[in-house]
C-alpha cells in the first residue's frame, strides 16, 4: 500500500509515525501547508493524484475544504480513502459513498466515531446478524473531558476547555464539541450505519454545553446526578429519533463513571441485548491507530462501506419522551417550569421534538439557556 497522508497536525502526526513504527505500508506523500521537515512533504495535492502508485489516501486534515475536494479528486483519479473526518463524511455522506461505489475504490471512516474505538466496524459486524434498536452513549472526549473535570476537580468550564485543548482532544474551532455539532455528526454517521439509512442534519435536535454553570453541576451532584453529553438514536419500526443533548444520569451508573477524553458508546441489539465500547474517544494515537486499522483492512482487500443503503428519511424525534432540567429567564419556558430543580426547573415529560421546538423560542429570548434530560 503507498500512502498520500492529507494532514500532519495531531491525528496526521500519529498516523504517520504508527505506519512508520509498524512497517505497515509506505507514505510517499505527506499534504501540509507547512514546512514540517519532513521527506515526504508537499504543497500540492496534485503530486499525490498524479502519482498512479500512490493507492490510497489518508484525509485527517479535518474541516470541510479542502478536504472534500482532495477526497473527491482521489477518488476520481481511482484512490481509495480512509478518513477520520466525521463533519466531512456527515455533510456530503450520499455523495461520497456513490462516488466511491462509481469510482469502485474503497472508502472508510472508522476514526471518525469514538476516536480509537472500532465503533463502526461493530456496527457493521452487528448488523450483519441482527436488527440494532438503540446506539446512545459519549461520544465526544472534550466536552466529557470538561464535565468530569467540572465534577471531581471543581474545575471552571473555561479551565477544563483550555486543558483538553492543549491535549489535542478539542476540535481546530473548540465550538463544534461545546456546541453538540461533532456529537451530531458522530450519531449522524453510526444512525446511518445502524439502521441503513440518511438522515438529515437539520433535523436532529443537538443541545451543548457551552452555557452550563458551576450552580448546575453542583446541584446535580447534591441529588445523586451526574450531567454528561450523550448521542443517540433509537429505531423502532422504520421511525428514526436522533439527538444529541446533555443527559443527567445516576451518579453511580456506567456512564456517569467515564473519566477524562474516554468515550462509552452502547448499542441495543434484538439477540445481543446491550453491547458497550470504551475506549479514549480522542487524541492523537487512539485515532491515529483506528486510521491505520482502515487502512490495513484495505490492504487485505477490504472495499465495501459500512452499508449498502441509505434510505432517505425524516426523523422522528416526537417519540422518545423526558424530563428535562431547564435553566432560563425566557418568559416562553414560564408554562414548561413545572418543579423546582437546584437553579432551574423540571419540566414534564415532553418529546424530543417538543424541546426541539420550545428551544427556538426561548434561545431568542435567552441565549445562557441550558437544558439537560433526565435519563429514565
Ligand atoms: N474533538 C473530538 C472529541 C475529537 O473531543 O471527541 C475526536 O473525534
């Protein structure tokens, strides 16, 4: 296998020193913008594309451009590609998996979800022998870094955050973790996977962090409560639900105990029953080495995408039901405050859809909202 390696900050780094330390194949090309010292550096994406020896490519550049058009000029000049780019991957999903089936390369993404947990390769496999009902979990090492932290250490938000991004956990624009987004794009990809469908960015109800206080954890603690951020996505005959948003657990349940960058990602399948993966969920090597395993299993002949279909269809987040925890001074909640809760309130239960819906209007009023489920 000779590599075209799109990349080399913290996962392209990792990458190339494990295929380097293994022996595993030959990076002819590393892709930077600057001048790392490096053999194997170029500038130009099209030494990588003219050189026919050159089979597969490695994208851990991250961002949507130029990464889609690398990606998309490698698969046309006949190259496989193993990615761990979930927001590209996510974004322009369909197209890529038809380019890649019209192009007959292969085309893989296992470092995309859950960092250096072959979360996607388990789907793949489960699905081959049974039906998966359920996937939720934590699927996001920097925002579970900060809410461990916020918890044991009394650490502020602001802390924590500055920590997991000086441990390279944290996305380039630290936003998309506190914010939900690669969350959302993380169940974006195993939902597809799972259930063999598409479904659509804008639908999924994604709620962050980024407003949570040290009045909120503290008081979640005081009641037994431990807040983390959790992704999931639930199917039950055809209908998808899919959201992301903090979720206040138990304090002594599996999930509540995750510590650090870690990730603990389940799925519920009809035989198996629950089935769980923990593992660091970001950071360099963990990632790194799950782009490798991608590009070994290419190596031994593996093309096939994690599914072969994609059905097209419109969630239904009006079916999964909570409780939510609700902090805010928009006078629209007044009617959803039911029980004082710490500094806010409980609601009643109420659908996915229904917060989704009562969200809009009070993140007008009240941009320092921060709502959390009560798990069942
Ligand atoms: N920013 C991501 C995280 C990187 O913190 O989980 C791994 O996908």
């Amino acid at each position: 296998m000779i590599i075209g390696l799109l990349g080399f900050g913290t996962i392209g780094a990792g990458v190339y020193e494990i295929i380097k330390e293994r022996g595993a194949a030959e990076v002819r090309y590393v892709l930077d913008i600057r001048e790392i010292g490096i053999p194997e550096l170029t500038h130009n994406m099209e030494d990588i594309l003219a050189d026919s020896e050159v089979d597969t490519v490695v994208e851990v550049m991250g961002g949507l451009h130029p990464a889609y058009e690398f990606v998309t000029a490698a698969m046309k000049a006949g190259k496989s590609v193993v990615t761990a780019n979930k927001y590209l991957v996510a974004t322009f999903y369909d197209e890529l998996i038809a380019l890649a089936k019209e192009m007959g390369v292969a085309f893989r993404c296992t470092a995309a979800v859950g960092g250096g947990i072959g979360w996607l390769t388990a789907l793949e496999k489960a699905k081959r022998a049974e039906r998966i009902t359920a996937l939720e979990g934590i699927m996001n090492g920097t925002t579970n870094y900060i809410l461990s932290n916020m918890k044991e250490k009394g650490l502020s938000f602001e802390t924590a955050l500055s920590e997991a991004q000086a441990l390279g956990y944290a996305e380039a624009d630290p936003s998309a973790d506190i914010d939900g987004l690669d969350i959302m794009h993380k169940v974006m990809l195993s939902a597809n996977v799972a259930y063999d469908v598409s479904v659509k960015k804008e639908e999924l109800f994604v709620a962050g962090i980024r407003t949570i206080t040290d009045e909120d954890v503290k008081a979640f603690g005081e009641k037994g409560l431990t807040c983390k951020i959790l992704g999931s996505a639930f199917e039950n005959d055809g209908a998808v639900a899919a959201f992301v948003q903090p979720t206040l657990l138990p304090a002594d349940s599996m999930t509540a105990s995750v510590p650090a960058n870690f990730n603990l990602i389940s799925y519920e399948a009809e035989h198996s029953g629950k089935m769980s993966f923990f593992g660091q969920g970001a950071g360099r090597y963990p990632t790194a080495a799950n782009a490798v395993q991608d590009c070994l299993d290419l190596a031994a002949g593996k093309k096939e995408f994690y599914t072969n279909e994609s059905k097209q269809i419109a969630l239904s987040n009006d079916k999964v039901s909570y409780r939510y925890y609700i902090r805010t001074t928009a006078k629209s909640a007044k009617a959803l405050c039911k029980e004082p809760f710490g500094p806010g309130y409980l609601t009643e239960k109420m659908s996915v859809a229904e917060m989704q819906a009562a969200m809009v209007k009070i993140k007008a009023e009240d941009e320092k909202v921060f709502i959390a489920a009560l798990a069942e």
